[in-house]
C-alpha cells in the first residue's frame, strides 16, 4: 500500500498519512487506500473509518490492492455510506502481493495505471 499511497501523494502534492493520523482538516478529496487480507477489512481500518467527521469530507475515492478478492471497494464503501460519507462510483484496484502469489505487485505497470486515475481524479 505504501507504493500506492506514494503516488497518490506525488500526483496531488499532499503528504501520504497512514491512519494512525487522525483526519482533522476539512477534505474536498480523500484518497483513502485499503487491501483486504483474509477476505475482509482490518479491523484498525473500520476504527478509522468509524472516527471519521463527515463534515469534513465531501468526497472519498477509494484505491485497493488484493492477491485474491477483486476489490476492497464494496467493502469500504459500506462502511463509508454508514457514516454519511460521499464515495466516488470509480475506484483503482490492482493485484497485491500475498507471499509468493503475484510476487511484485504492485508493479511498475499498475502504479503508472494508479497514476493516470488519480490524474482524472482530481480537477
């Protein structure tokens, strides 16, 4: 995730937070990245999402990773819509890495694909 989020920071120009940071400025656009592991979401992640002011965001779009599940975004959006959080239709997702299953994703490849969503992304 941490290649992901670091092109999302290049293409956007704000530094990438892990959600050890509280979110605590009003936000036009959340990148928010997640994976799923076990076929579900970590648990630190619902926390996050459950502390989130809906107030101080107008719109979340979401950018996954998973070796097996084709996506996150059902998932977090679920979760998103349940505190009145606004998520966008579109979503990036590509494979991850689960010990030697896609070993190397993301790759090169996918991140240049994160890149051009993010680019259409933000006005």
């Amino acid at each position: 995730m941490e290649k992901m989020a670091a092109v999302v920071s290049d293409v956007t120009g704000v530094k990438a937070e892990t959600i050890a940071v509280p979110l605590t400025e009003d936000t036009d656009i959340l990148f928010f990245g997640s994976a799923v592991y076990m076929a579900g979401i970590d648990d630190k992640v619902k926390a996050y999402i459950a502390s989130m002011d809906s107030s101080k965001v107008k719109k979340v779009v979401c950018f996954s990773s998973a070796a097996i599940l084709p996506s996150s975004y059902a998932q977090v959006r679920g979760l998103l819509e349940k505190h009145n959080i606004t998520v966008d239709k579109r979503e990036f997702h590509c494979r991850g890495q689960f010990k030697i299953l896609h070993r190397g994703r993301p790759n090169q490849s996918d991140l240049e694909l994160l890149r051009k969503f993010v680019e259409e992304m933000i006005p």
